[in-house]
C-alpha cells in the first residue's frame, strides 16, 4: 500500500475504549485527528467479544468524517489476538494496531490472518514499539510488510522493561525514541510519540508535545480528549514555517520559469530539498485547514 504519512495529520491520536459506547459515539464529535479504538488494555477479558461487536456496530453506523479509525487488538498470543484480527479484517477501518511488537514474523502473521479474513489492501497495521526487543528490532518491523504505516510508541510499558522512571525531559526515553524516528522516516512511514499519563499536569503535557514534535513525532497519542486541542496545536505547522513555505514555493517557481537552478530567499541558498519538505508542510497545514473549516 503506499503510505500518506506525509500528507494525513495525526496530531492527536486518541485513545478509546472499545467496551463503551458511550465513549463510542463521543469519538464522532471530537478534535481528533484518529482514534484508536482499544480491544487491549483497556478492555476485561470477559469484554473482549462485546468490544468487538460494539466498534463493528459503531463503525457501520458510521459518522466519524475526517477521522483515521485504528482499532487496537490483543496479542497474536493472546487468547483474543487472532479473533480480534478475522474481526477487524472487514470492519472499514484505517488501520489495526498490533501491541508489543517484537519481529517481523509478527507482522507477517497478522497481515496473512487479515488477508485470510477478507481484510482489504489498504487496511493499513500500526506497530506498537513498547518493549526493548521491539525497540532493537524496530528497523526489521518497519520494513515487515507494505502495509506498515505507523510506529506508535508505547512509554508506560517501555518504562516498566527498563526500569526507568517517567522524567519531566524524558532522558530515559530518548534513545528509544530517537531510534524510532530515524526508523520511520527511513521508512517512509507515520510515528506517534507516547502518551503522558498525569492529566493534571497541563504545562508537562504541553512539553512533551514540543518536545516530541521538535524530535521529529507526527503526533501524539492521548489518553483523555482535554488533551486533543493542545496536542493539536502543537503539532501543526506555524504560523511562520506557513509563510516561509509560501515563500520558498514562489521563489523556486519563478526561478524554474527563468530557468535557474539555484535561488536565494532572504540571503538562504534554497535547494531542491528544502522546496519538497516546504510542499509538504504546506500539503499538511492545506489538510488541517480543510477540516477545521
């Protein structure tokens, strides 16, 4: 499948569990860019088939407009995993979101399950990078299959392997994030930074949104939706990086039409790769305002 990670905005990816419908039907209003609707965590055991049911229904009612759907399901090795797949295979969603994923043989496996079921070749597999094998092993899991279009880190679960402590800066993390960034963007594929679980915290929530955003994150992954408008914000496009595109595109256009190779905005020697990441920033900022309209 080819990938829209450069094109569709996953600012704020929500986390919602699939058990309520109440938070169900919520999703339809919110200011999310996605929403990943959770057979996992959040989720009994004894709910797992009412889950199931409840985002099947949900998604054939339909009514989510512009929002990316991903449903989180449980483990291959889980005694849900592969029912949650042969389900989700043929509910209309984006994606499916696979937890703690270690190889790509996981991958694999679930690709062939959902083909199997019926699953079309746009149904896109997000990959959860939430233990130390994964993190190691992300390079191989992002380039499992084609239809990898998104790493979501996965801190609280990283946090627990590794026996790090949640930091205000994050340190214990930044390798694993990092490593993650250069993975996707190798890629060529979409990455959600972690979720920040103190939601009294504004002013650390805030931080973490910059900070993710200024290492490179498309987005990030939330808990709770006072968070969306933040996150959202946040990783939109400024204000000035707009206009400096705007600049860049016309400059390089009449410098084409001139038939010049080489053009200089404000003193800055602009080059052939500053004009594709200006045309993509602004394809983005074109898409959030297309849907806030």
């Amino acid at each position: 499948m080819t990938n829209d990670t450069t094109m569709r905005p996953r600012r704020s990816v929500l986390y919602m569990p699939g058990s309520n419908a109440r938070a169900l039907e919520k999703g339809r209003t919110l200011g999310a860019d996605a929403l990943i609707l959770d057979i996992e965590d959040s989720v009994a055991p004894e709910g797992k088939a009412d889950a199931r049911s409840g985002i099947a229904s949900a998604l054939a009612e339909g009514g989510y407009g512009h929002r990316e759907i991903a449903i989180r399901v449980n483990s291959l090795d889980s005694d849900w995993g592969t029912e949650d797949l042969r389900a989700v295979a043929v509910m209309g969603a984006d994606a499916v979101v696979l937890p703690k994923v270690e190889s790509a043989e996981t991958v694999q496996t679930a690709r062939s399950i959902l083909d199997a079921a019926g699953a079309p070749a746009t149904l896109g597999i997000w990959c959860m990078m939430e233990t130390p094998l994964g993190i190691l092993n992300a390079r191989e899991i992002a380039f499992a299959d084609p239809s990898v279009s998104c790493l979501t880190i996965g801190t609280s679960d990283l946090a627990k392997d590794l026996r790090c402590r949640h930091t205000p800066d994050r340190t214990p993390f930044l390798y694993a994030l990092e490593h993650c960034i250069v993975v996707a963007r190798a890629a060529g594929i979409a990455i959600l930074d972690g979720v920040h679980l103190d939601l009294s915290d504004d002013e650390g929530f805030r931080a973490s949104c910059v900070q993710g955003r200024d290492l490179g994150m498309d987005g990030k992954t939330l808990i709770h939706p006072k968070t969306i408008d933040i996150a959202n914000q946040v990783f939109a496009p400024l204000d000035s990086e707009v206009a400096w595109a705007e600049k860049i595109i016309a400059a390089h256009g009449e410098a084409a039409k001139a038939g010049k190779g080489l053009v200089v905005v404000d003193g800055k020697l602009i080059e052939n790769l500053h004009v594709a990441e200006a045309q993509r920033l602004m394809a983005m900022h074109n898409n959030i305002q297309s849907r806030e309209a």
